[in-house]
C-alpha cells in the first residue's frame, strides 16, 4: 500500500520539481503531493495551517501518511531561524490533524540542489560549465538561483525550466551530496525531522 505524504512548499518552482527530485522514492511506495500558497504568498503559519487543513479535508478516503513543510533558508539565516517559528506556531493549531507534520529546509533555495548532480545539469545546459560553484557542496552555494539563471544565457528561467533540470538529475547523487535535500527526503521517507 502507498504511502502518500503531502510537501507543503513556497511556489510554483516547487511544485513543479519536487516531484521529480524526490521520484526515487515510488520505489519505496511513497507517493508525494506538493501542495503550494495560492498568488505567491509566503509560508507564514496561517498559510501553512490553511493548507495543511485543505489538504487533509480533502483526503477522506486517501489520508496522508504526513505533512512535510519545505522551507527556503536564505543568505544569513540558520534553518532554525526559519524553521522554527513555524513550528512553534503550527504545533497547536494543526495537532487535531491525525497526519504528522515534519519540517525539512533547502539551504538558500531547491536551485542549489541541482548544482549536486554537476553532470546531469551540465548536459542539460548543453555541456557550459556551471562557472566558480563548488557541486561536491550544494548546500554552500550563494544565490543559486541568480547563478543557475546567469548560466542559462538569453533564456529566462522559470518554473516550467526549473521542472525540465530537475527532471534530468539523479535525485540519489543529490542526496549523497546535499545534506538539505538528504533531511528532506529522510523527513518524507522515514518521517525524521529535518530541521536544525
């Protein structure tokens, strides 16, 4: 029997890639559905408890297993500082959910992920060198989404972009070299909790 378990995540890049990233994991017999704000509003608590509860209203006969909340972590920030606040704020008001609700991060944003399979995502860009980022540390990457967007020339980067890279890569490479996206998975696989 599958396991299904909701990604609750920032955008449409999100929803969008996720889906591939994680796809290794229907091997295991778990089934993701990534759920995102409506007109681009960001991952505050009321947001997340209104998505959390739609969700679960609307799986009568196919309850999530849990609720993953995938988080960005930008420049300064430390997970706990993003991750956190949302946890304290949620815990009460979603605790009559019968799911779990787990957090996980991509530290700065997903984009940096893709910089983990170097290989992969230079052949999608047709063999261009991804430039000064060190792949073997994903997660150290400053703004990598400024920088995949640099790399990709006269094209304009989007969602629809963004789910065409992620199709291409090995999400196992990822996860042995991103420890954000090795939490992530680790919190829809096993239901640990990938925050720090």
């Amino acid at each position: 029997m599958k396991k299904r378990v909701v990604v609750v995540a920032s955008g449409e890049t999100e929803r969008r890639a996720l889906p591939h990233l994680v796809s290794h994991l229907g091997e295991e017999e778990i089934q993701i559905d990534v759920r995102v704000p409506p007109r681009h509003r960001a991952l505050r608590v009321d947001v997340v408890e209104k998505i959390v509860r739609a969700a679960w209203r609307d799986s009568v006969h196919d309850p999530p297993a849990k609720f993953v909340v995938l988080v960005d972590v930008d420049r300064a920030a430390t997970p706990g500082d993003v991750v956190s606040p949302l946890q304290e704020g949620l815990s009460r008001r979603v605790s009559n959910v019968g799911a779990k609700l787990l957090f996980a991060y991509a530290q700065q944003h997903l984009e940096a992920w893709y910089f983990a399979d170097a290989e992969n995502l230079r052949q999608w860009l047709g063999g261009r060198s991804l430039g000064s980022v060190d792949a073997s540390s994903p997660d150290a990457i400053q703004d990598p989404k400024r920088h995949l967007s640099n790399l990709l020339g006269d094209r304009v980067y989007t969602a629809r972009t963004s789910e065409d890279i992620a199709r291409r890569l090995d999400p196992q490479v990822i996860e042995q070299r991103s420890p954000s996206f090795r939490g992530l998975v680790e919190a829809v696989r096993n239901g640990g909790d990938a925050s720090a």
